[in-house]
C-alpha cells in the first residue's frame, strides 16, 4: 500500500481540494474524501475489492472499461472477431498444413545434414578464432617494428 498515511481501514482518501484549479494543499484537518470503491484488508497484506463494491456504481466501471476496450478494438465484438476467423478457415488450415509440412522437410533435412553442419560450424569457429589470433600476431608485429 503506497502512501499508508491516506489508507484508513483499507479506504483510500484523499483530499478533494487537490483536483481544484489551482489545486490547494491539505491542511492537517481538513475533510478527506473517500476514493474508489470499498475493499477489505486480505491476508493482513492487501486491500482487495468487497463483492459489495462490485455491484451498483462499481459495475459502472467494468462498464466503462468494456466499452473503451470494444471502442479500441473497432467496436467489434467476440461473435464478429470469430465470423472473420470463420470466413478466413480455408487459409488459415492451408497456412497450417504449408507450416506442418516446410516443418518435416526441414526436421528431415537437418536429420540427414545435422553431422556434416555440426562439424562444419567447429571447424569454421576454430578457423575463425585460428585466422583473428594470427591476425593479433601480425598487428603487434607491426606495432613493435614502428616504435
């Protein structure tokens, strides 16, 4: 719980002065108001919504969340999201069934090259690290030979 000093009982309060314009600062007796809704304390940790808080007023909220979520998304809602998923079946199952089948082809292309890419990749890191050592070599060559 941040800011423990505006929680009493698990009710956060503020003070309604500071969402004036300009806002005013609170004096230590002023009336504090309550925000949000009702909860109770839980696990002697957390204040968690009351099922009272969620009926009448609460649900306003939820509300309002569905709405500004339906808004975002196009006003589309579940049935028309599975309608498009729908219309689009027969690429969707040609998309699955190209992504299963480039998938055995390539489990059976490493099966059979796995050992040769494997001994390749070694030989290539130690030619590399080989090539880079020498080229260490020959820079602190010509390093020592200007000074």
């Amino acid at each position: 719980m941040q800011g423990k000093a505006n929680y009493d009982a698990c009710v956060f309060k503020f003070y309604p002065g500071l969402l004036e314009k300009p806002p005013t600062k609170p004096r230590k007796n002023d009336p504090m108001t309550v925000f949000r809704y009702e909860t109770e304390l839980t696990g002697g940790r957390w204040c968690v919504p009351t099922a009272k808080s969620m009926e009448g007023a609460a649900n306003m909220g939820i509300q309002e969340f569905k709405k500004e979520f339906d808004k975002y998304f196009g006003g589309a809602s579940l049935a028309s999201y599975l309608a498009d998923i729908m219309a689009a079946k027969e690429v969707l199952l040609w998309s699955l069934l190209a992504a299963f089948l480039i998938g055995f082809v390539y489990l059976i292309v490493l099966r059979i090259l796995g050992g040769p890419i494997i001994y390749i990749s070694i030989v290539a890191i130690i030619g590399g690290l080989a090539y880079g050592g020498y080229m260490l070599f020959e820079t602190s060559n010509r390093m020592a030979a200007t000074e």
